[in-house]
C-alpha cells in the first residue's frame, strides 16, 4: 500500500517554516524542524505512533518547547491545509471555486486545493468557512467522506444509501444527530473511519483535536484504498438504509420461500423486506394498527470485524444464546386505537423473532438510550401514549424445532415469508 506522500514544494516550505502545520499557524512558536520525540507524547500516549507518522510525512510539526499538544484543537483553516497536501487524493471531476471571504492568507492555497480534492463544497456555507473556528467532528465526518466519494464514487452511493438507515450513535436514539450530518456519520462509522466516544455518543459537536487529526490521516489513508462492500458494517448501514434490514448479511441462509411450498398465490410473496417497511401488517388482535421500522439481526456467536455494527448497541458481552438462534430487534410503530397494555400489545403478532411484547434489557440498549417500553409505559403496564415507537427483542431461529420461518401478511394483501434454507 502506496504512503500519502505531501509534494516536493510544500515539503520545503514545511521546513524552512513557510507552511506550518497545526500548532500555532504561522506564528513563530513553532519548531524549526519536525521532530518525533515530544515531552507531551510518551510512547504509552493512545496516538503516539499515528503522531509520529504524521510529524515524519510532514503533515505536522512539534512546538519549540519541545511539545506537541495532542490535546489542543484544530481549526477549518489548519484540517483544509493538511487535507489539502494528501498527494494520494484526486481532484474532483467537477471543480469549485474558493469563495470564501474569511481564509487567513497563510491558508487560501490549502483552503483552495482541499476544496479541488473534494473534501470542501463551498455551497454548503454562505461565503465563509469560519477558518478560525474549531473543527468539529459531524463536520469531520461530512468533509473526509466527501473526499471518499472522489476517491471512488461508490462511495457517494454509500451516502445515499444511509438516508434511511439506523446509525449505531446514542445521537440517533436520541434524536440529536442532525439530518445534514447523519449520513457522513454513517458512512464515517460504518468504513472505521471514526467511532463512537465512551459515552456511546459521536459527538458531532465536539471539537477535533491534533491527536485525532493524526490517527484520521492514517485511517482515510487505509480507508481510501478499500473498495465499499469491503466493509461488512458499512453493508449493514447500507442494506438497513434501503431494506429496513441487516438480514441478508448477517442471515444470508434466510430466504423467501420457494414456490413449491406455498399453496395460494406466490405472486404476492416476497423475501424484500422494503416492501413490508413502514406498511400496515395484519395483526391477531384488534388492539393496535402496527407496522415495522427497522429490523436489526445479531449474530452473538462472532468477534471482531465479523460481528454486526449493532452488536455494540444491543448486546452485551456476557449474553450468549443456545441452539444456534441470533437476536432479532425490530423498531415497531404503533397506533393504538383505544387503550392497551404491554401483554395485549404481545398479541398482536404471535413470533418469536418479530415480537412486540419485551424490549432488550442489556447494558448496551441502556447506553444508546434506544428507545423501550418500559419509557413508554404508565399504571398497570398500560401505554401511555397513543403512538409508541420502541425496540423490541426477539430471536432468530435456525432450528426447525423452534418455528425458524418469519411470517408476516401485510394489509394489502403482500406476503413476507422467509426461512432458512
């Protein structure tokens, strides 16, 4: 895999002090040279090698008291400038001017070529960036996969296909993370670009810092050289995005039944969970009109890169299931028509994987404050609003024994039937 090297030019300048990279810009704090040994930066630091990579290809430089400052934020002008030198970036097919009134003088060519390369679209401000303002990370996320799309326009499909999907960020349960930035977050997370903090959260708000920008650098650097379907999670938020379901990557066993065996009109069966999303389904009771959302499988039984983006938000490390079966959570949408409570809401549909009567009760669900029922309920487990939206947990049989088929018959007369196969 071929380094992001910066050109010849700007190289020199980087050295004799012409360009300078994110410490003080311009400002003659800076070192004279770069170095790799800061006082700041001890080799136990979480981004001490990422930093020392990005000091030697020239993208930064140290103070002159020795220093680094990991901590210290980094502003619009500074990340265009280093965007601006990755040599690896094509320009973008369609080229924008560099309207902006508030570039400092030292930054108008990096603003410039940032902007050529893809990762600034000056129509999304109105004359200026706010170059001196702290980068936030939502606006991280929205120029680094920006200059993924020019990289590869697959990833601008990427994008497009996230509109709809559930991001894996306590910002979406919550309903904080803005609509401008929720696909670039999603692609952002589902590629590793960016992850989410402790706290379960993205921080769009938050503001990004010199020792972040150096491990960013890296990973676009790995990142840009992958193709989209390279990335399971990235399928996920895709296909959820489009579908309403991670079935057919986590599950790929779980087919439409065939026409062999279904005995009325097969023209009305199918296995495109898009069809049944968002659409009334007949239910056994009277109680409530119900549709689905979303449907979200697990796969408990894999680690590392082979496990679901979701597991993290639904499942903790200690649940493990027996006889094969998978977690099912699905986001259901109800109308209640009169009154209901939490066992009659169970009556509607009669699955064990899509099943409206218990919500997840993990850790996790709890940390990405998804949205149960047990907000949603008041005296005698009766709900208290008449549209509850919640996560409820079912399971994903493979064993015949234990009714694996999933059923559902909408009101228009259209047949969801899978099973494994």
């Amino acid at each position: 895999m071929r380094k992001m090297m910066i050109s010849g030019v700007t190289a020199l300048a980087l050295l004799t002090g012409g360009i300078v990279g994110f410490g003080g810009v311009g400002s003659s704090v800076e070192a004279a040279q770069a170095t790799t040994k800061f006082k700041d930066v001890p080799a136990t630091h979480w981004a001490s090698a990422a930093i020392n990579s990005a000091v030697e290809q020239g993208y930064f430089k140290g103070y002159a008291d020795g220093t680094f400052k990991p901590s210290s934020p980094v502003t619009k002008a500074e990340m265009a400038s280093i965007l601006g030198r990755l040599s690896d970036q094509p320009n973008a097919t369609t080229q924008e001017q560099n309207n902006f009134t508030d570039i400092p003088e030292w930054a108008k060519s990096g603003v410039s070529i940032a902007i050529a390369k893809g990762f600034i679209n000056p129509s999304n401000y109105k004359g200026k960036l706010d170059a001196q303002g702290a980068l936030q990370r939502g606006e991280m996320a929205t120029w680094l996969t920006q200059g993924l799309t020019v990289v590869d326009p697959e990833y601008k499909q990427a994008l497009s296909d996230v509109t709809n999907t559930v991001v894996p960020t306590k910002e979406y349960f919550t309903g904080k993370l803005a609509s401008a930035q929720k696909n670039a977050v999603a692609v952002a997370l589902g590629t590793g670009l960016m992850s989410v903090a402790n706290d379960k959260t993205f921080g769009v708000d938050r503001t990004t810092t010199r020792a972040e920008v150096a491990v960013l650098i890296a990973r676009y650097a790995t990142v840009s050289k992958e193709k989209p379907a390279d990335f399971q999670a990235l399928n996920e938020l895709r296909a959820v995005g489009l579908t309403g379901t991670n079935l057919n990557i986590i599950a790929p066993k779980y087919q439409v039944i065939s026409e062999s065996n279904y005995p009325y009109d097969y023209s009305k069966v199918t296995g495109d969970f898009s069809k049944i999303r968002n659409q009334e389904i007949v239910t056994k009771t009277n109680y409530a009109d119900l549709k689905v959302r979303n449907w979200i499988v697990v796969n408990p039984y894999v680690t590392d890169s082979d496990r679901s983006i979701y597991y993290p938000v639904f499942v903790d490390e200690k649940d493990r299931l027996v006889r094969g079966a998978y977690y099912s959570f699905v986001e259901f949408d109800l109308e209640i028509k009169n009154t209901m409570n939490q066992l009659q809401g169970g009556s509607l549909i009669n699955s064990p994987t899509i099943n409206p009567l218990k919500s997840p009760n993990s850790e996790a669900i709890f940390s990405y404050s998804a949205p149960r029922i047990s907000n949603l309920l008041g005296a005698k487990g009766v709900f208290n609003v008449k549209n509850p939206i919640y996560w409820a947990e079912g399971l994903l049989h493979f064993d015949k024994e234990l009714n694996p088929e999933v059923l559902l018959t909408l009101k228009n007369g259209t047949v969801f039937r899978v099973r494994p196969n």
